[in-house]
C-alpha cells in the first residue's frame, strides 16, 4: 500500500486546489493508496481537506525572501517524514519541490513532482528546483509533460489527467429557474464561459466574434467569474467598455463571482473559451463535457488533447470570423449540439473519473523507487 505525502507549498489555482480536494474526498474509492496532505499556507486547500476530516499537516508560512522560514519548514518536513515512513513524497509543482525537495532527498525518501503548469525552463523557481531532482516526474497533459525536459531533461514524464468528478444530477427545473433568474428566454441559446480574467483565457476573442453573428435564432452569452486581483478588474472594465461599444449589452451578462457554475452549465448550451494561450490541462472543459455541452476553445494545449469532433470544436487562435462562423453553426443547429450532449459525458469519464484517476496514480506509486 502506497503512503504518499502530497506537499503544497505555495498558492494554488483553484483548479490544483480543486483538484486535490478531489483526490481526497475520494480516498474510499482506492483504499490502498494512503494519501496524506501537507501545507505550508492556510487557505481554501487546508479548509477544504478539514471540511473533509482529513488530516491537513502544517510545515509553516513559507517566504523566499526570508530563508529561515525555508529551514523551518525543510524542519518540519523531515520530522514528518520520520514519523509517518511515506513511500513518496509527490510536490505539486515546483516552488515546494525547489524549497522543500532537498530536506526529502537527504532523508533518502522517493521523491516526486506533479507538474500542473507548462515549464519554462528560466524561471528562478525552476532553477532551484533542480537542486532536487524527482525520482517520478507526473504531468497534468502531454502538453505538459513536454515541457518537463527545459528543468529535467533526462527524466521521462509520466502523464496523468486531473480528477475531475462528474457534479451531481441537476435538480428538475434547474434550466428554468437559472434562465429566469437572469432574465433569459426559454428558447434563446446561451453561450457560457466560466473563467478567471486573465487576459489569454479568450474574454475578449468571445466578445469580438459574438460581435459578428448574424443570426435569427435568439442567443444569449453569460460571463461568469470575479476579478481578484487589480490586472484582472482592469481587464474586466476594458471587456464591459468593448460590449457596450459594440451594441452587445442587451445580449452578454456578466453575472460576476458565482458558486452555482454547474447550475449555469445545466441551463446554458455551449461551452466556449478560446484561449489565446495554452492551457496545461483544462478543467472547465472537462466539467462542461459532464454537462453535455458542446465546448468551443483553441486547438492547443491540454484542449487539444481533451475534446473530438463529436464533443468539441477546436479552431486557430486568435481568430475571431473563424469562431463567429463555429458559434453561429452551433447556434443554428441544434443537432450538432445534441452531438456533444450524447458523447461529452463518457469523454470526460474516459479521461478524468476520479475513481480511475486515484487507481492509476497508485499504479505510478507502485512500487516505490530505491531509497537514495
């Protein structure tokens, strides 16, 4: 039985956070992976995992700047790891590998990375890492995993999709109510993106191509998410300027920051992003494949790897005629949208079920690497 300690030393996307919440709540489905969770930042990881009653280990606030709160926490680590014998140590990402990865391989304790972002190679964070290097590199998207040789050039990846649990049944009556929630008509086709408002998560490639439909059937585009940080409310006020002056304001929605996207899912009909920069792997795609929605993004990345013709659409970046003319296809037929409502759903199985997913991570686990 594989005891692993996941460590997570830095902030999160919420997606990783999501993501390790997931392999925790579902721990019962593969009981011969004993999975153990250290942080070094309080934040929605450690309360999520309490909320679940897992034991969340606490290494200590971690700063580059300051190099004793490293100690301390190579510290604290080392005392874990004596105590609790892992098998492996896996570091999500490479910040806790680079700060963290030295106190595990002087332990003599197999060592792992989980790379969930596209490497760059350049990076101080990536140069430090390479102070430790893994006995087990495990990547989120072959996308990723080729970039892993710009830090460890002579370490094969390991390709491992994220968990990514298909959400409840929505209840009956859910369409309806989201849609008169806000105010969108019965028959209208709703095109949803649910993202955070970086500028390459394709805002504003949507709203240019929404500009272009030329279509009787009624359409309606419902962008969800909240700005957190200054670049992002500046990206946001420069998307509600561009929606006004192109005489969309009638049709987009910016609902802001909403805990209910699987709702919104439910009651929209495509899914669409189009990123203008790869995404490592993409867990929203792979939510709205549950949904059955048809999902609309760029041909590069995690994406390309996710979606097929018969649940999604994959077009050049950057390219607004080519994606007015996709989203008015979709909007005007309805049978390429019942496509991918009849095959979104076992894709997303196939690729992301977090049963399957626990089940395959302990086969990477199994058997440990020699001690050092």
């Amino acid at each position: 039985m594989p005891n692993v300690l996941h460590v997570c030393a830095g902030n999160l996307f919420g997606g990783v956070e999501g993501m390790l919440i997931t392999l925790a709540r579902y721990q019962s489905t593969c009981p011969d992976l004993n999975q153990h969770f250290a942080v070094c930042f309080e934040g929605r990881l450690a309360s999520g995992l309490e909320a679940l009653q897992y034991p969340v280990h606490r290494l200590g606030a971690v700063r580059a700047s300051r190099p004793w709160t490293i100690y301390q926490a190579q510290k604290n680590l080392r005392i874990l790891i004596n105590r609790e014998r892992f098998d492996w140590v896996l570091c999500h990402s490479a910040w806790p590998l680079g700060l963290l990865g030295p106190a595990v391989t002087r332990n003599g304790t197999p060592l792992a990375l989980w790379l969930h972002d596209a490497a760059q190679g350049k990076h101080w964070v990536e140069r430090l890492a390479k102070r430790a290097k893994p006995d087990l590199a495990i990547c989120n998207s072959r996308y990723t995993a080729a970039t892993l040789p710009l830090i460890f050039p002579n370490l094969a990846p390991q390709v491992l999709y994220c968990p990514v649990p298909n959400p409840p049944t929505p209840k009956p009556g859910t369409r309806s109510q989201v849609r008169t929630s806000l105010a969108t008509p019965e028959q209208a086709v709703v095109i949803l993106i649910a993202a955070r408002f970086e500028t390459w998560k394709g805002h504003a490639p949507l709203i240019e191509a929404l500009a272009l439909l030329n279509t009787d059937t009624p359409w309606k585009c419902w962008i969800a998410g909240g700005a957190q940080r200054p670049h992002e409310q500046q990206h946001l006020d420069t998307l509600q300027r561009r929606v006004q002056e192109t005489k969309l304001s009638d049709r987009v929605q910016f609902l802001g920051h909403r805990s209910d996207v699987p709702e919104l899912m439910a009651a929209a009909d495509i899914y669409c992003q189009p990123n203008t920069a790869p995404e490592p792997f993409g867990i929203s795609f792979v939510e709205a494949l549950y949904a059955g929605l048809t999902v609309v993004t760029s041909n590069f990345g995690g994406a390309a790897e996710i979606l097929t013709p018969d649940c999604g659409v994959l077009l050049p970046p950057n390219d607004a005629p080519s994606l007015a003319r996709e989203l008015q296809s979709l909007i005007n037929n309805p049978t390429r949208r019942t496509t991918a409502e009849q095959h979104g759903p076992a894709r997303a199985t196939a690729l992301c079920d977090p049963a399957q997913q626990l089940h395959r991570l302990k086969a990477l686990l199994s058997p440990p690497s020699k001690a050092r």
